[in-house]
C-alpha cells in the first residue's frame, strides 16, 4: 500500500479501531467494560500500531500478516490478564474459541478456493481466456467494456482480486503503451470486480462471512444485483466517454488450455453448489462442503497425474507444444494458496474478538445504529472500508450483530463490497493492480475518477432503497 494511505487512516483508524473492538468474540458471557483500564487502552493502541504497519505494507516491504498475529497474540494476553484480575478466567477461554472457529470456518473455505483457482491458472484457463482477447484485435472502447463486462461476471466466482489480476493484464496487453487507456480500463476493473464480488458470497471475503453468518441466505444476495450492476455501469459509461477510439494491433500468441482444465472448472462448480447445499439443506458449515469438494479435485488429480505420466516422459516431461512442465500436483497448488492473506484473516479476527473482549460493543454499537441510524451507518461503513479496509469493518459488525431489517443487512453487504472502489487502496483488486501497473495505474490517477465512483455508490444505493424497500419492514 502506498505512504499516502497513512495520510487518511490515523483519524478515521482511530474510529475503524474503535468499531472494531466492538466485534464481540461470539463468548456466552457478555464482555466486562474494561475499556478504561490499562489492559484495554494498550490493547488498543498495539492495534492501531499494528494496522498502520499493514497500511505501511508497500512502502517498509513488510507482509500484511506479521503485525497482525503478533497483535493477536499480545492482546490476548492482556484480555487475559485483565479478566484474570476481575476473578474471571472462563470467559476468555471461550471467546478465543469462538474466534478460532470463525477463523476455522473462513480459512477452509478460502483454502478450497483458492486451490482450485490455482489449479486453473496451472492448466493455462486463465492465460487461454487473456490469449483469446487479445489476438481477436477488438477496439480499445470494446476492450474496456468487455474487460469491465467480464470483470463483473468472473468476479462473484473466482473473487474480485484474481478477477482484476487477470482484466488487468489484457488491457495492459492490448494497451501497450497507452497510459491513458491502461489507467482508465484498470479503473474500470476494479470497480467492475467489487462491484460483481458484491451480490455473491464467494465474490469477497465480505460477503462470504456476511453468508456463513446466516444474515443473508444464498440467494438472497441476488437481490442487490441490480444496485451492483448501476454501481459499475455508471462509472464505466462515464469513463468510456475518454476511452481513444483506437484499434491496437492483434497478437499472434495463442495459448491453449492443459489437459484436464475443463472439467476441473466443471469440478469448482459442483463444489459451489456442495458448499450451497450444505448451508441450505443440511444447515451445516458451507467450509465443509467446499472441503468435500476439494476432494472432487484430489481424486481427479490422481487421475490427472496419472494420465499426465502415461502421455509424458522423463523427470523434466515435454508437453505436445515442446514447453517443459511438471505433472499436476494437488499439494503443489494447495502450497501456491494465499498464505499472507489467510494468517491476515486469523490476526484480524483474533484482534478485533480480543478487543471486542474489552468492552467497546455497547458504546459503539449505539454510536453507529443508534445515534447515526441504520441507513447512514451502513453508508459510513463503505466509505471506511475505502480508506482502511472492509474485512475487520465487516467483522465487527457482524459481532456487534445489530437490530437490523434484512434490507439493512443486505446494504451494509453492498456497501462494504463497493465501497473500495472510491479509492484505489480500498480493495485488495485496487492494491493488487497498482502492482501490477506500477507507476502508470495510481492513487492519484484513481482519485481523478472518484467522483464518477461516488455517483455510482450513491445510484447503487438509492436503487437498492427503492428496489428492495420490502426488506425494509
């Protein structure tokens, strides 16, 4: 993330720490006011040290994950102590169980899906798809509305930050040397990804633990489907306007898919549909069903590598193109997972449970829904996740768990998934794709268009009042 970052975040860190805290571990016994004592207050100021070294990620070249577990693990200590001096040692031993079994539940779940995307880059499925763009030599205006179109639909299965690495590199492809189009089509994506990530639950960890809460079911998140599309298409009419109408030369590249990669997509679909079926039908934990279906993928791997042997030969095997690769291995993709980004998640979950321990839940709960009301709360709740981070927002609402109709539910659902969009360091699409398209694609590039993104927020919003004002009641 970029030093300007810490620029935003140090006044409105203090309020996202404070909403944070709020996230209750889910513990039977109602956490003490201990917000005064010096446990609580250090607790408090070793979290906001620890998000501003997540926020200073880019610039020090430290991973995400370290300041976070290293928090965890100190401020449980201090939850610790703290009851330890009231009398009562049972009460964080069951609330750091609450909180490993939300971490439990999200990391098998992430752990499934993010092997199975791993397996289909390794099968070339996405280099295909980035192949077949290019060489068919389409405008750049057709490129920009077809990577945004794509975007918004790849999204809400394959996440929004794989979505926007893949869009990104064909419009970088295609744009070539042209920054105006690379800077304007890489804003187009991202809020293209959020905005598609945000009327799924496998769209963005969001909306996935809004879905394994129980606060909105399955298909139920279709209902702001509407109010996600106006929220890209807004911006992107708005954009296309400045989008050269210029025809980029084809490539002759062509990139085929590797054995296998068809059915291993006809495999992820039937383990969405397994995960689906186990919250559903058998009310239990959506992770389990994706874990079982991860075992579709291991036995069909065994396949795989078996039928790789037969066709293949040597240590170091040819494909039938010449290209040397190794036979698919199932473990090698589990490796390749996203491992930064899940013991992010368990340091995130574990400082906002431990802090939640303190005792700020009440205080900010009645802060937020109460003095502010529903609607801005929710409203407030996307704009933060623009300038911090939507994850430990999110959490903290959930575990605040506020008296809200399920038209509530579902706005702090879209608003916390479009809301990175307005700024380029508010989703992990945005940050992913600054790398990517560093020193052409930038903050202050994103910012120009801001304005756009915001009239797409409001539209996606007023239209989500309107639309589902049954939910309201």
């Amino acid at each position: 993330m970029i030093p300007f970052k810490k620029i935003l975040p140090l006044a409105g860190l203090a309020l996202v720490a404070i909403t944070s805290t709020a996230a209750a571990s889910g513990a039977v016994a109602e956490p003490v006011n201990l917000t005064t004592t010096i446990y609580g207050i250090c607790a408090l100021l070793l979290f906001v040290a620890a998000y501003t070294l997540v926020i200073l990620e880019e610039h020090l070249h430290l991973r995400k994950s370290k300041p976070v577990i290293v928090a965890a693990g100190i401020i449980w200590i201090l939850v610790a102590i703290a009851y330890a001096s009231i009398g009562d040692r049972e009460t964080p031993h069951a609330a750091i169980l609450g909180n490993l079994t939300e971490y439990a539940e999200l990391f098998l779940f992430l752990l499934a899906a993010m092997t199975y995307i791993n397996a289909l880059e390794e099968r070339n499925a996405f280099r295909a798809l980035r192949s077949w763009l290019v060489n068919k030599g389409f405008t750049l205006r057709v490129v920009f509305w077809l990577t945004g179109l794509l975007a918004f639909f790849i999204s809400p299965v394959a996440d929004n930050l794989t979505t926007a690495l893949l869009m990104g590199a064909v419009a970088m492809a295609v744009g070539g040397s042209n920054k105006k189009f690379v800077v304007i089509a890489c804003i187009n994506i991202v809020v293209a990804a959020n905005a598609g990530g945000a009327f799924s639950p496998f769209g963005d960890i969001t909306t996935l633990m809004v879905w394994q809460k129980g606060k909105v079911a399955f298909f139920e998140f279709f209902a702001i489907f509407i109010p996600s599309v106006l929220n890209w298409i807004i911006p992107a009419f708005i954009m296309s306007f400045s989008v050269p109408k210029e025809t980029p030369d084809a490539s002759d590249e062509t990139v085929h898919m590797k054995l296998g990669a068809r059915r291993i997509m006809v495999l992820f679909l039937c383990t969405i549909v397994t995960a689906v079926s186990f919250h559903n039908f058998l009310h239990l934990p959506p992770a389990v069903g994706m874990m079982l279906g991860l075992g579709y993928l291991s036995f069909f791997s065994y396949w795989l590598k078996k039928k790789e042997h037969r066709l293949l030969s040597g240590d170091n095997p040819l494909d039938v193109t010449g290209h040397s690769h190794a036979t698919f291995d199932l473990f090698r993709k589990i490796a390749k997972a996203e491992w930064d980004t899940l013991l992010f998640f368990y340091g995130v979950i574990l400082c906002v449970g431990g802090l939640g321990q303190f005792g700020y839940l009440a205080y900010t709960s009645n802060f937020m829904y109460n003095v502010l009301g529903h609607t801005p709360a929710n409203i407030l709740v996307g704009i933060l996740s623009a300038v911090i981070d939507n994850i430990p927002v999110m959490f903290a609402v959930l575990t605040m768990n506020p008296e809200m109709s399920h038209g509530q539910w579902l706005l702090v659902t879209l608003t916390a998934g479009v809301g990175g969009s307005l700024l380029s360091i508010g989703s992990a699409a945005g940050v992913a794709l600054m790398g990517s398209a560093r020193g052409i694609y930038t903050f202050g590039s994103h910012l120009k268009w801001t304005w756009a993104i915001a009239l797409g927020y409001a539209a996606s919003i007023a239209a989500h009042l309107w639309l589902n004002a049954r939910y309201f009641h």
